[in-house]
C-alpha cells in the first residue's frame, strides 16, 4: 500500500522532455506543490584519449549527466517562479572541476552541469529560489566497488555523507546559498 504521502511514477525517461515534465506536473497534481528538486542521474565512462574514444561515449555522458538535470530543471522552474520559493540541488562530481587524462567527456558533461547551476543561480536568486551543487568523489557504492576491486574503498565517500550536505542545502540553513559547488569528497 502506497500511503498518501509519497508518489511512485515509472516509466519516466529522464531524457525526454514530455516525459520529465509530465512527472514534474503529476508531483505537483499530487501535492498541490512541488518544494525541492534533487538532480541524480548520471553516468561514467573513461579511459580513453579524447582522440581515441568513441563519440558514442561523448553523447552518451551528456545525455546521462547534463540533460535529466536541464529538463528537470526546466520543468520544475515555472512553479518555483509561481511560489516564489525552491530549491534545485544538481548532483556534479569533483571530475567537472578538471579535465583528468582518459575522462574528458565525463568531466565535460559534468562541467556543463555545474556552468548549468551557475547560471540557473543567478537567473532564478532573486525569485527565492536555490540552486547549487553538490561535488561527490568516487561513491562507495556497491557497482563502484565491483569496478573498482584494487582501490582503497576507505578513502571514498558514502552516500550518506552525499545526503547530508543535499538535506543542509534543501533547508532554510541554506537560504542565502545561490551557484555554489560543495566538494564532499570522503577522504579522496
């Protein structure tokens, strides 16, 4: 039993703009509001030189990491504009911040993401709205683990660490927080 304050929607696809905004519409149809936007999706690949990777990859990091944050983004501004209140939080990563050697798409498409949030800040601040970013290192996640079986696990960051710093930045604590980027890197 779904109890009536939570909302399951499947068979969004976060890369179609229809789709994300017809998520964003049943939230607040539900709700009567919709508060806060927390952008997650993302994906990594890496490896190889830019002149030596496929163009596949490039379009598939900037489909993954940049366009579910700008359509959600775009989807959920109108009613944050309308309540004159919200908070957009865009999850980056600290690869956005420098262009390390085999991950140029990744840290392109997570650069664009902050660029993103830079901008969203500074157009919608005097609105009340919050817009900022949080900057993982390497989660420790169970699929980074497998892929990683040789790395120091201890030194990366924990999801909850990450949910913490979202929480701080969806509160009121954060109210005159605009465009930031908060690193949480663990121990990395």
């Amino acid at each position: 039993m779904v109890s009536p304050d939570h909302l399951l929607l499947g068979g969004v696809n976060l890369t179609d703009e229809a789709s994300v905004t017809g998520a964003i519409g049943s939230a607040v149809e539900r709700f009567g509001r919709i508060d806060i936007l927390v952008n997650t999706v993302g994906a990594w690949r890496g490896g190889t030189p830019v002149h030596e990777g496929p163009l596949a990859d490039w379009d598939l990091l900037f489909a993954a990491n940049l366009r579910p944050t700008l359509l959600a983004s775009r989807a959920v501004a109108p009613h944050f504009l309308a309540q004159r209140r919200g908070r957009i939080i865009n999850i980056a990563a600290r690869g956005g911040l420098v262009g390390d050697a085999g991950s140029a798409a990744y840290a392109a498409a997570k650069s664009a993401v902050l660029r993103l949030t830079e901008a969203m800040a500074a157009e919608l601040k005097s609105a009340g709205i919050n817009v900022n970013a949080v900057l993982p290192s390497t989660i420790d996640t169970p699929q980074n683990r497998a892929a990683n079986l040789s790395a120091d696990h201890a030194k990366w960051v924990h999801p909850d660490a990450i949910a913490d710093v979202v929480l701080f930045l969806a509160s009121d604590a954060a109210r005159a927080i605009h465009g930031a980027s908060i690193p949480v890197y663990g121990l990395s």
